[in-house]
C-alpha cells in the first residue's frame, strides 16, 4: 500500500512496466519536487511514518546539505557503527568540536534479540528497490560506495 501511495503521489515513477500495480521488483524514477506533498499527506501520528520513504536518504540529505554546506554535517553509516563504536563516537566528538571522551561501555542497548525470519526473496526485492537510491546516495556524500545490505540490514 505505501508503495502505490508514493507512485500515485508521483515521488516514485515505474520504468519500463507494464504493470497497474507497482511492486518492489520494479524500477524507479524519483522525481524530488514531490516529496512535499507526500510528506503532507502523512499523518504525523506515532506509527505512521513511510518505511520506504525513511530509506530513500538522499532525496532527505540533498536540500539540508544545499541548504547548510555538506562541512556541517556528519553522516554515519550503522555498519560502522558495529564494527567500530569507539573509533564512530569519537570521530563524531570531533566532528562538533568537543573532546574525545572515551565510552564507558560498547556493548549494544535497546536491541531486538528475537526478530522473526524473513523471506530471502523479500530481502532481495528490498536491496533491489534501495540499490539506485544507495548509488545515489554514495554519490551525494563521496562514498566510494553504500553497502546493498545497508538499507536492509535491520530485516536481516
């Protein structure tokens, strides 16, 4: 349902279907000046943010980077974040102009050991669906390139 919300909205346009209904598997145009009128039509109660829309960072990223000069921002990638907490927070500290102080602990909080098992073939429709958005992305902050698990690794 989110997808055919965001393809009615015309954020999203289809590539090459000839489908009436829109599914992952298929590809996608992005037409940015549409974001605010989705954004509009989303209630803004707890809950109801657009999941697919939460992953397409760039289209978030470009207009606050424009806006404010890409040197005041730091983006993270939760990858790194895993495999090296101190050496992440530190570079944020940095970053914001405050010392280094080190972390008490760098063992995770607040996680979800027990996820449900998800189907392989909805793992791979998602990082098919997120990988032009990820090249996109790569290129937006310089990054030689963002993972195609990195917008699916909370599924995994």
């Amino acid at each position: 349902a989110e997808l055919q919300f965001l393809v009615r909205k015309g954020l999203l346009k289809p590539i090459k279907t000839q489908q009436t209904v829109p599914k992952l598997s298929d590809t996608y145009d992005l037409d940015p000046s549409k974001l605010q009128s989705v954004l509009a039509d989303l209630p803004n109660s707890h809950g109801s943010h657009s999941l697919l829309l939460r992953g397409l960072y760039a289209l978030q990223l470009r207009p606050w980077l424009q806006a404010f000069g890409s040197e005041r921002f730091l983006v993270l990638k939760c990858e790194d974040m895993a495999r090296n907490p101190r050496g992440v927070v530190d570079r944020a500290q940095r970053h914001i102009g405050l010392r280094e102080h080190p972390l008490d602990s760098i063992e995770p909080h607040n996680t979800r050991p027990n996820k449900p098992p998800y189907d392989p073939a909805f793992i791979a429709a998602l990082q098919a669906f997120y990988a032009p958005f990820d090249r996109d992305l790569a290129q937006l902050l310089h990054w030689q390139q963002v993972s195609s698990s990195s917008t699916t690794s909370m599924w995994e």
